[in-house]
C-alpha cells in the first residue's frame, strides 16, 4: 500500500515473531534501481508482488507483469475482508490506513485469449532474439542475418511468420546470388531455421507474430484517478510456450530500452517490469544475451524503468544481472541438497548482515508471508535485512470473478479497437509471391513464345517443304507440260510433215492426173487434129 509517498511493504519481526517498530518501505525514487523477489514455491512470492504492483498502481506508475497462475487478475478486485482478518493483520503490522481495493487493470494476450491481443513483428524482434527463440546454432543464426540483411536491403517488410518463411526460401532459392557478398548459405542450414519455425507456430508464434505491433506507450498511461494501469500478461497458456513466452519478455526489455528517453533519477519510476519465472529466460542463454540483458538493465535505470525478477531461488539469475537489483524481498528457502543448502547460503550472503539473527538460519525458518527483506535507504545504500512479515494486499488475493474482468475489457475497448483484428498488409510474403508470380508469368510467356516460335518454325519449315514440293511439282509439271508441248510439237510437226508429204503426194498425184489429162487432151487434140489433116489432106487429095 502507498504511504506518504512509499511503497509500505512489510514490518520487521523480533525474534519471536512480534511486530517490531522498524517498517519496510520501498521509496519510489530508488525503485528503478531494480529488485528481486525470490522464495520457495507457496511461501508468497505473488502476495509480495502485488503489494509492491498496487503500491506502484497507487503512485500513478504503470507497471506490466506475467500472470502465469491465473490468480494475479485479482488485483483488478478489492479483497474479500468480511470477516476483517486482513485488515486486522494490516493493523498489526502498522498500517492501519488499509482498506480493500483494486487496480486499474488491462490484460493482455499472446495466444488469441479474451485480452487485448498482443504482437510484435518479426523485424521488431530481430534476428538475435530469433535466433534464441529458434535454438539456432552459430552457422544457423548467421544465415539469418543475411536474411534480414536482405530483407531490408529490397524493403520487403518481415511482419510474421510466413514473411520470415517465405524471406528464407527466397534466399535459398537465390543463394549463388547472395554467396559473394554474404557468404555462403547452404540448404541445410535454410531448412533447419524452417524446421525450428514449425516448433514456434506450435507454440503459437504464428499468432503473436504480425501486426498491429504493440505500441508500449500504451502500457504507459494512467486512469482518470491517476493511478497507474496494470498490465497483466495472460500467461497461462503462454508458460508451456516458454520459447515464446521468454523472448517477449527479452523484447519488451530492450525496447523499453532503445525507446526511451534518458530521464536520470526521477522522483518515481515512469514503468516498472516485473519478470515472473524468470528462470525461463536464463535457461541455456547464450553469452551474448546475458551480455545484453546486464547491460540493459545497468542502463535502463536512467530511462525510469524499474525491474523486478521473481523467481524460486537467487541462484536462477546470472550474477551478472542478480547485481544490479539492489531492492531483495527473500521468501524462505528449501535446502534438502547440497546444491540447495549452497543457494541458501547465498542469499543470505547477499544481504547486508543483521546481527539480531543469522540471515541463512532465517531463510530456512520463515514461513508463508515472511521474508528477509533489505530495500535501498534514502541515500540508495541497502538496508540492513530484516526478518519481516508482508502486508496483505488491498486487493483479492485469488483470481478476480469474470464479472470484474469482463468490466476491465469493456473498459479497454478502445485498445481492443486498435489492436482486436490482425492486418495483413503487402510484406516480404506478398512481394515474393508477386515475383514468383510474376516470374512464372513471364516464364508462361517465354514458354508460350518459345511455342510460337517454334509453331512458326516449324510452319515456316512446313510451308517451305510445301513450297520446295510445289515448286517440285510445278517444275514437274511444266517438264511433263515441256515434254507433252515437245511430243505435241514433234506430232505436230510429224503430222505435218505427213500432211506436206501427203499434200505433196496428192499434187504430185494431181500433177501427174493433170499431166494425164493434158497428155490426154493433147493426144486427143493431136489425134483430131491428125485426122482433121489427114481428112484435110485426103480430101484435097480427093478433089
């Protein structure tokens, strides 16, 4: 609960258990120095964190948080105190000023749940968180930054999946084109980027992949009483995704950290991030992403950013990054192992020593709603640590009723406008289909032209056997023309020849028929005339 401006979070207990004088406050002007709230499962790691979150919530600083159990929805309730117990409780631990209430509450989801949904693109994720979602190896994850690289070089957006899909095909297809000034992108290598995207879209990656992308300056907004909203992650699904789960919650880090003005050391954080089961997001991490998150949150400080990891034991944190969160909330430990009994001893190493009691004996003895709790003084040093027991939230400690978070999403209809229907605009998928396309277009063409050319050729070929066969026939026949005008010629010529001779023949036939008839006539005239003289000449003779 908020107090004179501080997070009122528990009362130091003596040794016996008795409410002692020293309260535990987490000044809001060092809560972006960071904090760890770390316990055994069912000692009240979630009880701890709503407290701090409604204390926020009250300051009017917005803060987001993974609900992974379901239960955490009920800070949008005010706690059930009939029977006034809680408010008892509070009173004993001096704070008698607690009353029930709720937060502000908005939800969110990552799986298509009833929240507002939330997506991120695929470029905004980039290929270095890519490459942890997707387990890539060394050579695996190098293949994907020339994917990128060439997705932004021919501006072709990478928004989900399917553009990422489609983007690695394409630079398979075009490898040779890409080797001499990429290197080389070998198929194996392509295809089991392809196959670990397959593990992605099971865990629902195909619906927290595209857009509209989640603008954060949404989760940055107070209500109209000017407390802060409280953002909760619908995670209960989402933690068997825990690819997905953690590389959002990596994301969201660094984007909150590349986008956010330096502010120095505000009066009070502008945003506070808690990571629930954190221990997902250290699991088997590469080097350079602890590298990253260190130095994210050494820096994310200056933006008014606060970062609170919760978790089961200290021991699930790098060191790297368990030094830099300076406010420790320490539930009680289990240690039945050796490895166990280690991690107790360095938690309790952690601390600023008490010497009212020994800090690793009270990890082991502590029960549900107790703690060793060292917050940062006003001059930002560590508090010595105190064995305290936690103030009951003001609001529900279970799950809120559907009728309450059915009133939060009515209340958020202007985000469920904004981000309730996916969009599909033109991307990488889009703009390679229409190559494909369009190069299938042309090759239809080219094949279609190819056929013609080749109809035309063979045609062409066709028509110039005909026309050599024409000219054959044609040459033919005017030969066979030649020789019949030749015989018809020579005929002709024989027959006249025949008719000369036989022309001749009649003249000569008449000539001599002729000759005949003058021979006759002559002989005739001779002989008349012969007679005629003869009488003549007798008759002269006579007289």
């Amino acid at each position: 609960m908020l107090e004179d401006g501080k997070i009122r979070m528990a009362q130091a207990v003596d040794a016996d258990g008795t409410p002692s004088d020293v309260a535990c406050h987490l000044l809001l002007d060092q809560a972006n120095r960071h904090g760890l709230i770390a316990g055994a499962s069912g000692t009240g790691k979630t009880v701890t964190l709503k407290v701090m979150a409604e204390g926020f919530s009250q300051a009017g600083v917005p803060v987001f948080m993974a609900d992974v159990k379901g239960d955490v929805t009920g800070m949008a309730q005010a706690a059930d105190d009939a029977d006034g117990k809680l408010a008892e409780r509070a009173a004993s631990l001096g704070a008698p000023g607690w009353q029930p209430q709720g937060c502000p509450v908005r939800q969110w989801d990552m799986l298509g749940g009833e929240g507002i949904p939330v997506r991120v693109t695929v470029s905004d994720m980039g290929p270095t968180l890519l490459a942890r979602l997707l387990g890539l190896t060394e050579v695996q994850e190098g293949v994907l930054n020339i994917v990128f690289r060439v997705a932004d070089e021919r501006e072709m957006l990478l928004i989900d999946l399917k553009d990422l899909r489609a983007m690695l095909n394409y630079v398979g297809e075009h490898a040779k084109e890409f080797q001499m000034e990429y290197g080389r992108v070998s198929s194996q290598s392509v295809g089991a980027i392809l196959r670990a995207l397959i593990a992605v879209e099971d865990q629902g990656g195909d619906v927290f992949f595209g857009e509209p992308a989640l603008d954060l300056d949404d989760w940055f907004a107070c209500d109209d009483q000017g407390r802060g909203y409280v953002n909760l992650l619908n995670a209960a699904q989402l933690i068997s995704s825990p690819q997905v789960y953690a590389m959002f919650l990596l994301w969201m880090l660094s984007e909150l950290f590349e986008e956010l003005p330096e502010v120095g050391d505000p009066d009070k954080p502008r945003f506070v991030f808690f990571f629930d089961e954190a221990h997902l997001l250290f699991d088997d991490m590469p080097k350079e992403l602890t590298d990253r998150i260190v130095q994210v949150v050494k820096l994310i400080r200056s933006k008014g950013v606060g970062v609170y990891f919760i978790t089961q034991s200290p021991s699930d944190i790098p060191d790297e990054v368990l030094a830099q969160l300076s406010n420790r909330i320490q539930h009680g430990l289990r240690a039945y192992t050796p490895a166990e009994q280690k991690a107790v001893r360095a938690a309790a190493a952690a601390f600023r020593a008490n010497p009212a009691f020994d800090a690793e004996q009270a990890l082991l003895e502590v029960g549900t709603g107790e703690a060793l709790v060292s917050l940062l003084n006003e001059d930002g040093q560590p508090c010595v640590v105190e064995r305290a027991k936690v103030l009951p939230p003001e609001c529900l400690m279970a799950a809120a009723s559907p009728d309450v978070m059915a009133a939060a999403r009515e209340a958020a209809a202007p985000l469920m406008d904004k981000y309730g229907q996916a969009v599909d605009r033109e991307s990488a998928y889009e703009l390679i289909a229409g190559e494909q396309a369009a190069a299938a277009e042309a090759d239809a063409l080219a094949a279609e032209r190819a056929q013609l050319e080749k109809e035309r050729a063979e045609f062409e070929a066709q028509k110039a056997a005909a026309d050599a066969k024409a000219q054959k026939d044609y040459e033919r026949e005017q030969a066979k023309l030649a020789k019949e005008e030749e015989r018809a010629r020579l005929a002709a010529e024989k027959a006249a020849q025949k008719e000369a001779e036989r022309a001749a023949r009649e003249a000569e036939k008449q000539r001599e028929r002729a000759a005949k008839t003058v021979n006759s006539v002559i002989g005739q005239i001779g002989r008349e005339a012969g007679r005629q003289l003869v009488r003549g000449l007798f008759g002269s003779l006579k007289r």
